[in-house]
C-alpha cells in the first residue's frame, strides 16, 4: 500500500512539523516513507508545503503530481494546491479558516474546524495536530498508536500537560476522521 | 545499524564526520544550511572545528589552510556560493590538496531561484574552476547513496590528492529519508600524510604547500593529471544500469530526475515498451563503458532527463555513443520541478515520435 499525503498551509502553522512526526511514526512501523518539503524564503506567513509517501515498498520516486490525500490548513494553500488532489482523493479542511466552497464533484471532503479544536484544548499552535488525527482516523494510512508514541517522544522534555493537550486534540480530529469513514 | 530518518543535509554532513572529517567551513545560502548547522554543533562534540567564515571565498581558503595540515576538511553550498568558490577549488587542485565540496544545487543562472535544480553540471564536469582541471563529480540520487558516497569521497580525495564534489540539488538536500549511516572512523589511527605541512619524519626538507611552481614542475603536474582522469575514466566510473538487453530506448538521468525518470521508465515497461536507463552516478569521470553497450541498431533513441533548461548532459552523452543515436531531452528549472505524469508524458510523446 502506498499513501501520498500533501499537507499545506502558511507558515507557522505546523505543516513541516507534523509531516516529520507522520514520517517518522512510518519509518518506526517498518514502512518506507519520504518527506519532501517546498517553502518559500519568508519565515512566517509564506505558503508552506510538504509530500510526505508512506509505502510498504521501496519509494522510487519522490516527486508525484498527484496526491492521495491533500490537508489544506487555510485558504489560500486549498486554492493553490487542489489541484494537486487526484480525482476521487480524500480533502481534510480546516474550517476554521477555510470558508470558500470548494468546486469539486469528485472528492471526499472532510471538514474540521481544527484551530477551535486547538485553542479549546489549550493552545491554538496546534492546529496541525486534529487534522493529521483527521487524517489517521480516515484512512488508516499507518496504526494511530504509533503516530501518538512519535508525538509524545517528541514533547518528553516539555511538561506533561503538553503531551495531554497533543494527545487530546488528536483524539478530537481522529474521531471525526472516524465517523466520516463509517459514513463513507 | 538501523535505519533512522534524517534530512539530506544533515545525513551527508554526518556521513562526513564519520569518514574523519574534521575541519568545515561554509557560509550560509539555501538550501543547503542544514549542513552548516549541523556540523557547528556536531563537529565540536569530536574535537573537530566549525568555522562560520565571512564569504564563501573565506570559507573555502580556510578549507585549503585546514586541508594543507593533513585534516580531513569540508565545504558545502549552493549554487552561486559554489561559483564564489571556484578559485579556491582551483587553487586545491594546484596545490595538489584533498578536499570535499558538497553543491546542494538551485535555480540559475544569477541569483537564479531557491528552488532546487540541476543547473550545476557543465560548471562540476568541465570547469570547477580556472586552470584546466577537474574533480571527481559524484551524484548521488537517494540519501543512502549521498550518505555512502560522501562517506568514501574523503579516502578519493586524499587518494588522488584532489578535491572531490558531490554534486546533489535541493531536493535531495531537503528530503528526508531513511538511512543506515557508515561505522565512526577515528582520524588518530590514519596513515599519517607525509605530503602535509608539519610532517617531519625521515629527515625530509618541510613541505611547502603551494599553487604556483616553476614552468617544469606545473607542466609536469599537469602530465601527471591527464595519467589520474584516464585512469579515473577507466576505474571509478560508475553507473547503474537498467533494463538495456532489449531497449530501443535509452532514459539518461541522474540524481533527483532519475528517480523520477525510473519510475517512468518502470510504468512504460509496463505498457510494453521496450526502454531501459543509464544513472550515471559519477558525472566526471563521465560512465563511457555504459554507453559503450548500446547498439545504435537497436536503440532509437536517448531520452535525456534533467531539471534543468537547456539540458546540460547531453553533449557528454553525445560523446560517450559517438553521436550514433538521437538524443531528445526534457527538463524543468526556474525553480519547478520535475514530476512523476510531466516526465513520463515527455517520455511518452518522444517514444511516440511526436516530438
């Protein structure tokens, strides 16, 4: 099995962050996985993009033109980056800052308002985190537990209320992950 | 050892440390930082020294100052900070000293684009600097082989007293893949370097490391060099070949583009098209014996793929099969990348006759 996953959105926003962690949770459950990042020179606020593949076989190419699933944190990457979403793929929205429809007949969209999601478990930086759970809970692209023990490693260091907001904001996005797939 | 993720860059710089590196200095551009900073904070931990150097030109004379004492020595940057450099590679190259130089290549000609690109071959095969020299020129195309290449770049350059490149673009430079990285070697237990500055045994007058030689000596280093790129031509070239028993076409690429053209070429096999592909892995000495394997009776055509406009390769192509077979090429640069459906349609429409 192979799962091209797009994340996009400004900068600040987590999109490299949680692309790493998605790749490296991989990597751990003994698949292949590439990241490839594609920003632009600003900071902050600039378009932010990453591939990541996941694969059970060895990644050949790392540079597909479509993807299987695209996460659009905002506007203005859902604009510039859908049509990079093969047709039939899998959309996961912020509804938090994406307002617009989207004129597409041939997707399955999945719409969360992740920033709300974020602030209220206690910290809107972490926005990036309900929709990988989102995500997960969709596709089963790679064992959620998994993901989880990458996340919490990573935050060791910091205080426990840390892990827990993480953990909890995952768990928001993975169940509406869920409930779209039983719908589906 | 086990497999770990890590970013091009810092694979490479780390791959570089293993094989006994221990002097760097670079100045910072994109996309290539990652291995600055990476090696400011890895280098000290091994007794090694980091040097933020004010320009490029600093950078690479301070490699030149490091490499002269018998020290492992590194530099890496990007385009435009490699052209910067040229003069000091040149002067390595005069000078008869080791070095490894890493081009995490982007956009140009100029300021060109941040992007990467495959803009850099004619500048690493033909003229890494004035003089009339040359370098090895590895490619690497995953970050398994960056890894493994950079790790044996440092024992070529000390081998061949010359610097050696390692040509990768930014998309390898960025990437992260999975990597098993090489065994730790510990620079105390290398053969000491009798040709450097400090050596002091046997008696012998100090060396004295310099570029510029009366007219009888630099001929005569300069005969010896047309001896060391024949028999780089004859021993180190290297690539990997595939599918080419039956192949009316033949996909040429490297690095990044060869991952992309392989894939390609995977799927056109599928459909039952009869194609193989030359990777060359070093760009000089450029894999001559793999072309030399093709039949222009069988093989319609070459299909040369890089990210870059005009193709650079395919005059070395044109060489290497005697201009006997046709050569289309494809490419993209200013900063787009090449992808999975333009190259194999690029491929397609040629095999097709429409282009």
């Amino acid at each position: 099995m192979k799962n091209i996953l797009i994340i996009s959105g400004s900068g600040g926003q987590g999109v490299m962050s949680i692309g790493i962690t998605f790749a490296q949770s991989a990597v751990k459950a003994e698949k292949f996985a590439t990241f490839m990042p594609l920003y632009g020179p600003e900071q902050r606020g600039g378009s932010a993009k990453c591939t990541v593949i996941v694969s059970d076989e060895e990644i050949i190419s790392p540079l597909p033109s479509k993807c299987d699933t695209l996460i659009a944190m905002n506007e203005q990457s859902l604009k510039k980056f859908l049509g990079e979403l093969a047709p039939g793929g899998t959309l996961i929205i912020n509804s938090s800052r994406v307002t617009s429809p989207v004129n597409r007949e041939d997707l399955r969209i999945i719409s969360l308002p992740a920033d709300d999601i974020a602030l209220k478990v206690g910290s809107a930086k972490i926005a990036n985190v309900p929709m990988i759970g989102a995500f997960l809970g969709y596709t089963n692209a790679l064992d959620s537990e998994i993901f989880l023990n990458t996340l919490t490693e990573k935050f060791a260091s910091k205080p426990p209320q840390i892990i827990e907001m993480n953990q909890q904001a995952f768990q928001e996005g993975f169940a509406v992950g869920q409930a779209a797939k039983a719908n589906a | 050892m086990s497999k770990q993720l890590m970013k091009g860059c810092e694979a490479v710089a780390e791959a570089a440390v293993r094989a006994g590196c221990r002097f760097f200095a670079g100045y910072p551009i994109t996309p290539q930082n990652e291995i600055p900073e990476y090696m400011s904070s890895r280098l000290p931990e091994v007794g090694g020294t980091f040097v933020q150097g004010e320009s490029e030109i600093a950078s690479i004379n301070m490699v030149y100052g490091a490499s002269a004492t018998g020290t492992r020595a590194m530099t890496s940057s990007s385009s435009p900070g490699i052209s910067l450099k040229t003069e000091g590679i040149s002067y390595l190259a005069g000078a008869l000293l080791p070095a490894v130089i890493v081009n995490v290549s982007r956009g140009g000609p100029g300021l060109g684009s941040i992007q990467p690109a495959q803009s850099d071959y004619l500048q690493a095969t033909k003229a890494p600097g004035h003089g009339g020299f040359h370098t090895l020129v590895f490619a690497p195309s995953t970050l398994q082989e960056a890894v493994d290449l950079t790790y044996e770049a440092f024992d070529y350059a000390e081998r061949d007293r010359c610097p050696v490149m390692i040509l990768m673009d930014g998309c390898l430079g960025s990437i992260m893949e999975s990597v098993s990285l090489p065994a730790m070697k510990d620079p105390a237990e290398f053969e000491e370097t009798k040709w450097a500055v400090g050596y002091n045994g046997q008696s012998r007058p100090t060396r004295i490391i310099t570029s510029i030689y009366p007219e009888l000596v630099l001929e005569n280093n300069n005969k010896a060099r047309v001896e060391t790129y024949a028999r780089w031509a004859k021993e180190d070239a290297k690539a990997e070949e595939l599918l080419l028993d039956d192949a009316q076409y033949v996909v040429v690429a490297y690095g990044i583009a060869a991952r992309v053209a392989k894939q390609a070429v995977l799927a056109l096999r599928a459909k039952g098209i009869k194609i193989g592909m030359i990777r060359p892995i070093t760009l000089y000495p450029f894999p001559k014996q793999s072309f030399a394997k093709l039949n222009s009776a069988n093989v319609k055509a070459i299909i040369d793929i890089e990210m870059t406009i005009p193709a650079q390769m395919e005059e070395d192509i044109a060489l290497a099969t005697h201009c006997a077979i046709p050569i289309h090429s494809y490419g993209r640069s200013g900063g787009n990348l090449l992808d999975d459906d333009g190259v194999r349609q690029a491929i397609e429409k040629i095999v097709g006759g429409e282009a």
